[in-house]
C-alpha cells in the first residue's frame, strides 16, 4: 500500500508546497528533499512526520517560492561553485587532463542559483512550514486510512479462507481417526508376526502413537488465533506488529498439523493455509 499527501501554503513572504509519499515498511523510515535554506531542519520534519504516523517508508520533499521572488532575484551559490571547480582542478591535475571547464558544465551543477532569503532565520522558516506539512500529513492518513478500509476487507476474506481450511481439516481428521488406527494396529501386527505379543501392551501403544498424530489441539489453537486475528483487525489502536504475530503463530500449527497428521488431504489443505498468510504477511506490513 503507498499513500500521497500534498500541500501548499505558508504566510507572506514564503510558499511552500510539501508533498508526502509512504510506501510499505515494517518501521518507521523517514527521508527528505529540502531547499538549501531549511539546511538542519531535517530532524524536525521527522519528528513532525513521525508524532502522526509510526509505521512506514516515509518521503517528504519541499519546495519553496518566495511571493518576493521577482524583487529579491537568484544569488549564486559561490561556497558550492567554489568547492565544484576545486574538485574539477584537482582531477585535471591528478591524471593530467588538459580539458578546460566551460560555462555550460557548470550551469549544470544542482541548485547553483537560489532565491535570496539571507534576512530570514530559520525558526521563520518553520513558524510558516510547519502547519502546511501537518496539513500534508492529515491528507496523507486520510489517503492510508481510505486503503486501509479496502486492505481490512482483503485480511478478513483471507482469514474466512483459512477458516475454511482449518474446519475441512477437522472433518478429514475425524472420518481418518478410527482408519488411522486401525492402520497402525495392522502395521505393529505385521511386524510382531512372528513373536508373541501382549495385546494389553499392544494397545497401549497403539494408542500412544495415535496421540502423537492427533492435531484435535493444534486446530483449536489455530481457531483461538483466528477468532483474535479478526477481533485484533476491528481494533483502532496500532495492530500492525500484532496481526504479524498472530499470522506467525497460525503458520507454526499448520507446520505442526502438517508433520503430524501426515495425510495427503490435510497436507493440501494446509498449503492452502499458508498461501494465504503468506499474502496476509506481505499486507500487514501496511498496517500501524
């Protein structure tokens, strides 16, 4: 899920425009494009960000006109033409390169020229940036939220899905449970064939091997699990990290079902389990 929001504004004599874009992410990650004059500005603007949203790959870039731009005009960035044309001189003298450097090259450097706000400090700079990237971030949780309710509705279907696997799975068990050990009495007689065995023993063991394959618990379990993933999706607190978790544990008893049941059937019906929360997985990442 990626969402956008964007914004202009700012009091005389700034306007600003702030677009906002997030993408999936486990955390928070935050990073920036701003004009040369917010320089060390940076950490407030995720801090800001992140007061709002504590999920997400986070991009903020800034742009700024002056509404005086037409009396103030560009000034040239002289520390950074400086700074290139050194640089260019050192490797013309280092590997003995006889090109001059032209006009047009160094037109061509970044943000050479800049509006001239050298009168303004920075804490005006912010005082007129700041509401108009909190409005930015309003609209982008509105974007996230919108999605949100559509990505809700796909965690439900899957989690309904798996649902159904689970409760096909208890239907196998209980139709196989007197075949299974009917199958494993008939494979200790074969083995025993030749000795004599005590039936009171032989029992015993069949039953505790039956108990080794029984997943009566582990499908309980997946059922606790699936009931708290849905009841953890209606939640309106942060749930991102505990749907993961849940979705984590349901993996593990259907690797558990898997192992113990060892039956083509139930096998099928739990790589139709975890195909979907793989997709789900992959989701919740989206989610704070």
């Amino acid at each position: 899920m990626t969402g956008f929001g964007q914004a202009a504004g700012g009091s005389s004599p700034f306007r600003w425009a702030v677009e906002i874009r997030s993408w999936n992410h486990r955390f928070f990650e935050c990073s920036t494009r701003l004009p040369n004059v917010l320089f060390g500005l940076d950490e407030r603007i995720r801090d800001l960000v992140h007061s709002h949203i504590q999920r997400g790959k986070i991009a903020v870039s800034i742009s700024l006109r002056s509404k005086q731009t037409e009396t103030n005009g560009l000034v040239l960035d002289e520390k950074k033409i400086d700074f290139y044309i050194r640089s260019i001189r050192k490797i013309q003298k280092k590997y003995r390169l006889q090109e001059s450097i032209s006009v047009g090259a160094l037109l061509g450097v970044p943000n050479l020229f800049m509006v001239d706000h050298k009168e303004y400090s920075v804490e005006q700079y912010w005082g007129t940036l700041k509401p108009v990237i909190e409005e930015a971030v309003k609209r982008l949780i509105r974007a996230r939220a919108r999605e949100g309710l559509a990505l809700g509705r796909d965690l439900k279907k899957r989690a309904a899905l798996i649902q159904k696997s689970s409760d096909r799975i208890k239907a196998i068990s209980k139709t196989q449970s007197f075949e299974h050990t009917s199958r494993i009495k008939a494979r200790v007689l074969e083995l025993t064939r030749e000795t004599s065995v005590d039936s009171a023993r032989l029992e015993q063991e069949v039953v505790f091997l039956t108990e080794r394959s029984d997943i009566t618990e582990e499908l309980i379990r997946t059922d606790h699990h699936l009931d708290f993933f849905t009841k953890t999706l209606a939640s309106s607190a942060e749930v991102g990290k505990k749907l993961d978790f849940i979705a984590q544990e349901i993996h593990r008893e259907a690797n558990t079902i898997a192992s113990k049941a060892q039956d083509f059937k139930i096998a099928e019906e739990v790589v139709r389990i975890k195909s979907e929360l793989e997709k789900i997985r992959e989701q919740v990442q989206n989610i704070e």
